[in-house]
C-alpha cells in the first residue's frame, strides 16, 4: 500500500480520523483527488490499490 500523496490537508484529516475513529477503517474518497483510502491506525491515510 502507498501512503496518501495527495492535497489533502491535516485539518481535514483531524476531522476524519474523529469522525470515523482510527481502528475502524473506514473506506474513503479524497474530495481532492478522488482517490480511495483507509485510515490507518498511526493516523495516516494510505491509499487503497486493490482494484476492488
């Protein structure tokens, strides 16, 4: 898995992982790019390459 390249900022990711919690999960599109992501539990959004 690659980690989140994308222009995303840091508020709105603060605003995700409280949303959502950081040990579940969740499947996500960044607004930005479009792209699919999960939160990781360090807090870091990585990218999900799987084509599914």
């Amino acid at each position: 898995m690659d980690y989140l390249v994308c222009p995303i900022d840091a508020a709105q990711l603060m605003l995700i992982q409280v949303r959502w919690g950081v040990q579940d999960r969740p499947l996500m599109s960044c607004p930005q790019c479009s792209q699919r992501f999960v939160l990781a539990r360090t807090g870091t959004l990585v990218r999900v390459t799987d084509p599914e």
